[in-house]
C-alpha cells in the first residue's frame, strides 16, 4: 500500500504541474480571458497533493500510536 500512496502523492504533484504549464501556455496563446478559469483544476490537483500528504503523516502517527498501544498491553 505504501507504494501505491507514494504514486499517487507523484501523480497529483505532477498533475498540478502540468496543470499550470499548459493553462498558462494557452493563456498566453489564446489569452487569459477564456483559461483562467482552468486554474480552479490546477489548484483542486495541488490540494489533493497536500490532503494526500497530510493524511500519510497522519496514517503513519496512528499506526505508530496502534504499535505503542499494543506493547503496552503486554
């Protein structure tokens, strides 16, 4: 599972960049007026990056907790 969450924290940190790179490309070619709302998707792409992020740290806290806990009980 862990190779999987690390995948997808790349896949959306590379979404976002390209994202952003080809918004602004045909913004700066077809103008602005008609891309600039495409941004919304570029920001949806890098919450998703730190949502993911911030839930494998918290993921790897629970866990680290459940560990602690167990040991305890013996």
């Amino acid at each position: 599972m862990k190779i999987y969450h690390k995948i997808m924290l790349k896949f959306w940190l590379a979404t976002a960049i390209v994202l952003f790179f080809t918004i602004t490309y045909l913004g700066f070619t077809e103008g602005f007026d008609k891309w600039v709302y495409y941004y919304v998707f570029v920001a949806l792409a890098t919450l998703m990056y730190f949502m993911r992020k911030w839930m494998l740290k918290r993921e790897a806290k629970h866990l680290e907790f459940l560990e602690n806990q167990k040991e305890n009980q013996k």
